[in-house]
C-alpha cells in the first residue's frame, strides 16, 4: 500500500480523510521499461494512471508527440471516466506509475462533486466548477457575485419635474434621503442635495424655482437580477455614486456607491471623481498610480481577471480623456478623435503595457498644435507609467495622427497592397474604440476599413496567416509541457492569448463585426454556425485563464522590478490542476488554429 502518495494535490486535495484512507488502500504501482506501451488511444482502462517516477509520452493519431508527463502528472482519465483514452501513451525512460482502480475513482466522482470537477473533459465545465467550489460565497467575490436585488437599496422619492427647489429639499429631508426621482412625463431624471445646493448657492437661483432645472436627465439604471459587480463597473464607466434599479423596466430602488464601496477595497469607483477633478498633469499622475494599485488589489482579492480587465480599462480611457482635454489645443478639441488599440481598446487590459493610441482630424489643424500635442501626450503617458510602444503605434507618430481622410488612403494602401507590417496595424486598428472628442470619425473609418475587407478572400487570409506569427516555443504542447524540471518556460502571450484574440479577430472581420471585445466576438461568430456553443465556451474560458495566469506572471514580475520574462511560466512552477489546466487550454488553442487554417486554406500561402 504506496503511503508515500501525496494527497496534497489537485484533485486529490479535495477527498475527506476518510475517501483519501479509501483511496490509498486501492493503490497500486505499476512499471513500465523504455518504449512500452500503457494506453492506446480509443481502448478502455482499467486504472487511472498518475507519474510516480519517470516521464511518459502522449502521442496523437499521426505520431505527433502532444506532451511529457512527469511526477504526479495524470493521464488517461478518458480512458477510465469515458471508456476510450483520448491519445497514446508509452513510457520514454523507466517509469513507474500509480494505478487507481477504476471503480474506486468512479465511486469517489459520485460521491465528492469538488473532486469530479477534476475529471470534467471540457476546460469551460472545469473552470467553472473550480470557481464555484473555490470562490463561491467566500470574501469579497462572493459578495460582489451577488445579485443587486440583494443589496442595500434605497426606495425611489418621486417628485414632479415642477415642483420648487424648496419642495424637493424638503421631501429629502423627510426621506432622510440624498437624491429624487424626478418624473417629466415619459422622462425620469435624478435629482441630488448637491444639485439643489448648487442651484441655490453658485447660480443662485430662487427656490421656487421648477427641480427640473436642475435635474440629471441621463439616468442610468441596472437590472435587479445584475450582480453588485456589474453595477460597480457601471458606476465607474459612467462616473456615476448612484444608479436607479429596476424590475420589469420600472424603478423600484436606488443604490448608491457608499452601499457597495465600504465591501471593495481600494473603492475603485471613487478614481474617476480623482480624474474628473485633475486640474494639471501632477493630479492625473496620482490617479494613474491609483489605476495600477486597484489591479493588484482585486487580483489579490480573487476577481476574475475578465472584471478586472474591464474596470481598468473604462478608467484608463477616462484617464485618456482627461489628459486629451488637458492637453490638446482647442484646434484639436474642436475636430479630433483620440482612441485606443490593442488590448486597451478590446477591454482586456490589465497590468500596463506598451501605448497603443491614435488621433483621427476631421480636417487639417495648425502643424504647430499637432507637433506640440503629439509630444506632450506621448511624454504625459509615459511619466504615467505607460511605456512607448516599439512599434511606434503612438499618438507621436504622425502614421497614427491625421486626417481621416488621409487614414483612409492609408487603410486602402495596407490591404490592397500590404507591406509585412500591413496585418498588424490593420489587427490592431480594428480594436481601436474611441475615448474623446468626436468618435464618429473612428466609427466612419472602421466602417471604411470593413468595406475595403469584404469580399478581400485573399487580404483577409493574408491578415489571418499570423496566426502562426509565433510557431517556437508554444508552437506545440511537447515541446513546453515536458518533464517537469526539464521543460521550456511557456510565453501565455504568444501560445495563449495571441492566437485566440488574433484567430478571432480574423474571423470577426470577414464577418464584418463591429465588437472589440474578443470574448464577444467569440459569442457572435458562434452564432454564426462556424463552430458550435460548447467550442465557443471552452475558447472563452480558455481565453480567460491564460489571461489570469498572464496577470499573475506580470505582477510577480512587476514586484521584482523587471518586465524581463513577465508573459513566461514554467510547468514546475504550477500546481497539478494549473498544469492539466495548461495541457486542456493548449490543446483548445490548437483545434482553435486547425480551425483558422481550414477555414482561411492558409495551407495555400
């Protein structure tokens, strides 16, 4: 009976005491020399096999090494769960490997939910089990997870849009109260103590003047049925303490920041109000610090990485905002569109990277204002902490500052005749969003760009072929998930994230789609029948754990003061269930590329 086996680990972490007694007393040990076979793909087995000693292969149909598994490394789960091993495994060196029963682990599946989560074959069931079992109802993501219904709402205080100052004060005091909804016949606005104290005081007004004066009539409300943290990033995008709630499309409750921020620490929604009242470069700096702090404190919190990618990007383009209306001459106020790109302007920004910006004109501004702004802007981020892009995809460079109808010449010429930059500025053009001034000139040269793509087979293969951009090091699952001790570091950029968001990309372009987001871009081109919901999850889920695992390597390397190496993780570095997290993310990504060569025949290039 093997006592040394090491029930401290996923999945095994999970048995009661007395299911891990259980499960010691079934094991066994079995040996294996050099090239022996141990599971052949699509046959049935009778144990489930876990590396004591040794490295064991895992080969596809064809013969292609998939991976090298070493100590405590479990393979043929489908062989036992599903009756048909998912690949071929022989052992490479001497190995020896314990052997759990298959009816013993089939009746600890039955009986212990948070250790079958383990077994689940798709990486999106995976995910989500292992965050309820881990995260639900704990801390801070369990009460943000909540639902608003459940919150601490304040009853809505309706008042007329024609009733005094006077009168709304008063029904606030009564209500105990620090805002009124306030009814103009179809319309409903919002009303605060500071919007009559303002009203009274700075303008002056008489207090019989008609509350609808002085009412907020861009009302922004959530659904009961939302969660606390969605209400949470709806205040912060919007730069809003209070939202009205509703039920059925009727308001039925107002809910305020101080009721939510007292639960989030760090009080993420009180940044925009530090941007908003920045008067020079010096306060905005302070709010920047404030930004990249709100990061590491969710991460340490346990938000889910899409959430926190989210929050930080709606207050880095406020920040972006602010610093356009700070910096930039009336001449450009008055004509100019500034965006972002890359992963801040698909919303999956998190730990800062390099600047990816642009500044569209309506039409020609003094040459003198553009070079002034273009160096202040691209100085301001910096002293901020966002470092110049390599690629020179800045504001600075006059490429990515001009008219609109100059762009447009400029897009012509990237996909009609492409240069080998072509498809990486058109890439990350095609995420830009627009963050102040006038956006409708980014929305006209999107739609632009989007006419030039269609019916472009070749163009928009030529622009999809990158996904194979990075084909070292992650190119394949053998070569960074080997042996443990002996394997290469994994870049989750270029074998996780890149090829998904770009495989994506390429695809939402033929399509014609006007999301940023990837995680929506892959929700809407599985609608479109290109592959199925359950793909389409496992993509998205997969997405999002290399992008968690990516944060956690970026601010382990931020706090050792370097950037050197902050996308790369080793497999010994990984616990047992991140590790089977890895193999099942990488084996997505890999159908995920089949998927793109098929469809685009880049075999053809």
């Amino acid at each position: 009976m093997p006592r040394a086996f090491d029930t401290s680990t996923a999945p095994f972490d999970r048995l009661t005491a007395d299911e891990r007694a259980e499960l010691l007393a079934a094991l066994d040990i079995g040996y294996f020399h050099p090239g022996q076979k141990i599971l052949e793909k699509g046959a049935p087995a009778d144990h489930l096999h876990i590396v004591l000693k040794g490295a064991v292969e895992e080969y596809d149909d064809e013969g292609h090494l998939i991976a090298v598994l070493g100590p405590k490394q479990i393979f043929g789960i489908r062989a036992v769960v599903h009756g048909a091993a998912g690949a071929n495994y022989q052992a490479s060196e001497e190995s020896l490997v314990y052997l759990v029963p298959r009816d013993v682990l089939l009746s600890l599946i039955r009986r212990n939910h948070e250790f079958a989560v383990f077994f689940y074959t798709d990486i999106s069931s995976k995910l989500a089990e292992v965050a309820r079992t881990e995260k639900s109802g704990q801390g801070i993501e369990g009460v943000l997870r909540s639902r608003i219904r459940d919150a601490r709402l304040r009853a809505p205080t309706f008042i007329d849009a024609g009733d005094s100052i006077e009168e709304a004060e008063r029904r606030m005091s009564e209500t105990e109260s620090n805002s009124l909804m306030v009814r103009d016949g179809s319309r409903i606005g919002i009303v605060t103590r500071t919007n009559l104290s303002k009203a009274a005081i700075f303008s002056k007004l008489p207090l019989s003047t008609p509350v609808g004066d002085c009412t907020s009539w861009t009302l922004i409300s959530v659904d009961e049925n939302g969660f606390v943290f969605d209400a949470l990033i709806t205040m912060t995008r919007h730069n809003k303490r209070r939202l009205a709630v509703t039920r059925d499309g009727e308001t039925v409750g107002v809910l305020e920041d101080i009721d939510i921020l007292g639960l989030f620490a760090g009080n993420s929604q009180l940044i925009p109000g530090r941007i908003d009242r920045a008067r020079n470069l010096d306060d905005l700096a302070v709010a920047a610090r404030d930004i990249q702090s709100q990061v590491e404190r969710l991460h340490r919190q346990g938000v889910k990485v899409r959430e926190i990618a989210s929050l930080t990007s709606d207050l880095n383009r406020l920040l972006f905002a602010k610093l356009f209306d700070l910096l930039a001459p009336p001449s450009i106020r008055e004509v100019g569109c500034l965006f972002v790109m890359g992963s801040e302007g698909r919303g999956e920004q998190t730990v800062r990277t390099d600047q990816d910006n642009g500044l569209l004109l309506a039409q020609p501004v003094p040459e003198a204002d553009l070079t002034r702004f273009r160096a202040d802007f691209q100085q301001a981020l910096a002293d901020f902490g966002f470092p110049p892009c390599p690629g020179n995809i800045m504001v600075s460079n006059p490429m990515w500052s001009q008219t609109l109808d100059d762009f447009e010449d400029q897009l012509r010429r990237w996909v009609m005749t492409p240069d080998p930059e072509s498809p990486m500025y058109l890439g990350i053009f095609y995420d830009a969003v627009a963050v102040a001034g006038d956006a409708e000139l980014i929305a006209r040269a999107k739609d632009r760009f989007l006419a030039l793509m269609t019916g472009e087979t070749a163009a928009i293969a030529h622009f999809a072929k990158a996904i194979d951009q990075f084909p070292g090091p992650g190119g394949v699952i053998s070569s960074i998930m080997a042996t443990v001790g002996r394997e290469e570091p994994i870049d989750l950029k270029k074998s996780g994230t890149f090829p998904i968001v770009h495989g994506i990309r390429s695809l939402a372009i033929e399509k014609g789609l006007t999301e940023t987001s990837t995680f929506e871009r892959i929700d809407r081109i599985a609608e479109t029948g290109l592959f199925d919901e359950a793909f389409a999850r496992d993509l998205a889920a997969a997405f999002g754990w290399f992008m968690g695992l990516r944060l956690q390597s970026q601010l382990r390397a931020q706090l050792a003061g370097t950037t050197e190496g902050e996308s790369l993780v080793r497999a010994s570095d990984l616990t047992t269930l991140d590790r089977d997290l890895m193999r099942d993310g990488l084996r997505v990504v890999k159908r995920f590329r089949e998927i793109v060569r098929n469809h685009f025949k880049l075999g053809m290039f």
